[in-house]
C-alpha cells in the first residue's frame, strides 16, 4: 500500500472495514510494511505458487521478529503505525 492507500485507511470506517494487502507478499518485511501502512491483513497467495508452504511459516517467524525489534507485544499493535 502506498500513501494514497494510507489516506484511504485515514478516511475509512476502520469498524465496518479492514484493508487486505495483496501482492509482493514473499518474505515478512514485505508484509510488515504494508501492515505498518494500515493493512491489517495481507494475502501471499502468490508466495504460495513460487515459494514452497513452509513461506508462511516463515513470514509468522519473521513477523514475530520484526514485531519484538520495534517493541510491539501482537500484531494489530503495529497496524497503521506509519500512517501520518
């Protein structure tokens, strides 16, 4: 998601709606980038095709990681935090 999709996350009933992030999913930076923008869901169905399962395992470690680096406890802690 780039910054338009973070002014579309700023402007929308978060209650009723979530953002799904899809495409370029292939590792957990990729995917912690776009949870950061305000996806609070990310698709890497494509990763599933080119890489084998064990990718999602993977990107739950490497997620885990990344989320302790920057000091969060789950998850949805770190949802939006760069959106301005």
């Amino acid at each position: 998601m780039d910054r338009a999709g973070a002014e579309l996350y700023r402007r929308m009933d978060r209650k009723r709606y979530s953002i799904v992030g899809t495409g370029g999913i292939f590792d957990a930076a990729s995917a912690y980038c776009k949870i950061r923008l305000g996806e609070s869901l990310v698709q890497v169905l494509t990763a599933l095709v080119y890489e084998v399962p064990g990718i999602v395992r993977r990107i739950a470690v490497g997620l885990d990681e990344l989320l302790a680096r920057d000091g969060f406890r789950k998850l949805a802690e770190a949802v939006s935090v760069d959106v301005e």
